[in-house]
C-alpha cells in the first residue's frame, strides 16, 4: 500500500502514472477517492479507506488517503476540532496494525517549493489542455500557504512512526522524483524475477476464407498520419 501526499501540484498524479505504466493493472490500482457522501460522512472516518486495503499479491496506489483529514479537512475547516484530534489518535495505531498484518505500507511526501507552486498554478491558469486541473480549492491552497506547511508540520509530528515512517521526495523537478520514487519503492519491496519459459509465436493460420470488404465498416477517417 503506496501512499501519495503533497502539496498540490506536486505531482502526485504524474508519478502514479509513471509507475502504472510498467505494471498489471489486475494487480496494481488507484485509489483516488472524491469528497465523501452523506453516507460516508456518518460512517467511522477509516471505513471508506480500508475497503480498498490490498489483498496478498496486489499493490494498491492512494492518490491521496485518510490523510486529507490532517491537509484539506484541517486548513479548510471540513472538519472539527474533535474529529482532527481524533484521527491523530487513531490513524498510527491504524498503521501499526497494517504494518503487523503484513501489509507493506509505504508513506511518500512530494515536496514543493512556494515559488515552484506557484509557476505551476500559473502554467495551469495560461495553458488550456492543463486548465481543466484547476480547481477553486486550489487557488485557496495557494493563498494558505503557511496554513497548509503548518497542518503538515503537524501531521509528520504524530504520524511519522517507526513501523510507517514518512519518506520526504523533493519534488521542484517532476522527471527526477519520479525515478527517485521507483527506485526508493523497489528498494523498500521484497522482490525477485519470476521466471519464465521461452515463448514463440506460432504460425499463423491459413486456410480458404474470403472476408468481407473493407468499405462494409464503418472507418474512422485517417486525418493524421505519424511517420
């Protein structure tokens, strides 16, 4: 179990993607959960998060986690006083229990820069494939800055444990973190090379068969073309 935090915009997405892309979807997801429903919002905060704790052989990726509650929910006030207090109770006693299940959890925090945000911010505000990212609870990210460096303060204080520690990423540079994270989660994984039998392709069928013509379908037309 990979947990993603971090300022927006750090690139928490990216990364994920990053990793995906090498991986058997059947075995390795996403989890990126929106805001919780009526529902939810009367359940044990924890609940909606452990039904998506992986099984034996899975790897489950948390673009963002229970952790929204110490970040968002803290700095924009989607959460009481008694309920912050309460997760900083519950959540590494949580974490303790997974770790000795034998989940493997591993915590990483993508660092970024005010000024390395704000270019970001800028990018998305100026560059129409990226403007759809942009959502009004960023620009007030943006503009809690302190508020959001010292709810994260807080939560490294309680939740930085031995058995799930924090695994901090400069993330300025998007391409480097991104390497840096894959080889980190490789080294914190045991693993070894599965072997497997030589394979050859076999030759193709050929047998009398006259297929219909090509003009009977219906073509999506070839606007482009990549040589």
């Amino acid at each position: 179990m990979v947990i993603f935090e971090g300022r927006d915009t750090a690139g928490k997405g990216g990364t994920i993607k990053r990793i995906l892309e090498r991986l058997n979807s059947r075995y390795c997801r996403v989890v990126a959960l929106g805001t919780p429903t009526e529902r939810e919002r009367s359940q044990w905060y924890f609940q909606r998060y452990i039904s998506h704790l992986p099984s034996a052989g899975e790897i489950i990726l948390f673009d963002r986690s229970w952790y929204n509650r110490a970040g968002v929910e803290r700095v924009m006030g989607f959460c009481t006083e008694e309920e912050h207090t309460e997760f900083f109770r519950t959540c590494p006693q949580i974490e303790r229990a997974l770790v000795r299940w034998g989940i493997i959890l591993v915590k990483y925090w993508l660092s970024l820069s005010d000024e390395e945000q704000e270019r970001r911010f800028t990018d998305r505000i100026n560059n129409p494939g990226k403007r759809w990212k942009l959502s009004p609870m960023d620009l007030e990210a943006c503009a809690r800055w302190v508020d959001y460096a010292e709810a994260k303060d807080e939560m490294f204080s309680y939740t930085d444990i031995r058995e799930a520690p924090w695994h901090v990423v400069d993330a300025d540079d998007k391409k480097a973190p991104r390497l840096n994270i894959m080889s980190h989660l490789l080294e914190m994984v045991p693993y070894r090379d599965v072997p497997h039998e030589e394979v050859a392709l076999p030759p193709r069928q050929r047998r009398a068969y006259e297929r219909p013509p090509i003009d009977s379908q219906n073509w999506v037309p070839a606007r482009f073309v990549v040589r």
